[in-house]
C-alpha cells in the first residue's frame, strides 16, 4: 500500500515558519536535501506548501514523523499526504489559447501528461479546468 502512497505531502499553517527555516525543518526530519532529493512549492495565498519527493521515500511513514517532531508541532502545522485528483486548474493563460491546445499540452507524456477527458475554458478569468481519464496525468 506504502508504494501507492502519493510523492506529494501537504503542509498547511505554514506562516510561521520562513520558507528557509521550512526547507531546513523538511532536511532535518527526512536526511534529504532540497533539490536534489524533494521539491517544495509554497503556496502563501492559502497557507500551504506542497512538498514532492523525487526520491523514493515511505511518505506516510514521513507525515507520522512530521506530526511527531517538536518544531513542527511548535509552528502548529499539520502534514498530510497530497489526494489524488482527475482535475487541475490552469492559471494565466494566454487570451488566445484554444481548448485544444491545452487538451494537446496536457496528454504530453513528455510534461507528465495523460489523457484528458474534458477542458473547461474560463476567458474572463484566463484560467481552464482540465479533467483526465483517470488521476495518474495530472502531475
């Protein structure tokens, strides 16, 4: 089961904790190194990080050490494993962007792709929601 566990953890609360007082706290906790073992994507406008792992590592067994380490818990910030999903929304695309363009960018195997099943195009909003056949194209 460990081995379907997804790369991604979430972290959310993470204000307290500077981007690089966190990418230490995430070395310390799993002996890897930023860049070349994980990457962290902080996303400030809701209070979350996203922490891939470009190394094979137990991810769940990482999360029960997160919520277990002292500094963590002082920052009172919570880690859980990244959910799968079939849907992702694309931001600030171009005025002229065609549906097919995205359907076409999004089955690249070469970006992490899949099939796409359905695109939702949002012009005013410049954004488009993108639902794949199935959870494994939406990296």
């Amino acid at each position: 089961d460990s081995a379907e566990a997804s790369p991604s953890v979430v972290f959310e609360n993470i204000k307290r904790c500077s981007p690089n007082c966190f990418q230490m706290l995430l070395e310390n906790i799993s002996g890897l190194t930023v860049d070349a073992d994980f990457t962290v994507e902080l996303i400030p406008e809701i209070n979350v990080a996203v922490v891939t792992f470009i190394k094979s590592i137990d991810t769940k067994e990482f999360v029960k050490k997160c919520s277990q380490d002292k500094r963590v818990r002082e920052f009172k910030m919570t880690a859980r494993l990244l959910e799968s999903t079939q849907t992702i929304k694309a931001e600030n695309l171009p005025d002229s962007i065609s549906t097919d363009y995205l359907t076409v960018y999004f089955e690249s195997a070469r970006s992490g792709g899949g099939p796409v099943s359905d695109v939702q195009l949002f012009p005013k909003e410049n954004s488009a929601i993108i639902t794949f056949c199935d959870h494994k194209g939406n990296t």
